[in-house]
C-alpha cells in the first residue's frame, strides 16, 4: 500500500514545496491509485 501511495504524495509535495502546476490530468490519475488502494484493501477486509 505504501508504494502505491508515493507518487500522489509526491505530485502534493511538489505542488506545495516546489510551486510546480498540478494539471487536471494528474488529479484524475491520483484519484484512480487512491480509489485503487481504497478497492484493494476492501477487498483484503472482505
């Protein structure tokens, strides 16, 4: 879970410590891993 969740963390802390633009692209695409790991470990619950 840990290694799916770096690249959104990463996309935030560059938006906050680098000032660099975070495109609507790249907010789809870290709701799709969050939704992903949200689905996973539901299903490991289940």
């Amino acid at each position: 879970m840990l290694g799916a969740i770096e690249l959104p963390v990463g996309i935030v802390a560059s938006l906050f410590f680098l000032n660099e633009a975070v495109h609507g692209v790249q907010w789809f695409g870290m709701l799709l891993i969050l939704t992903g790991i949200v689905v996973a470990e539901k299903r490991k619950v289940s």
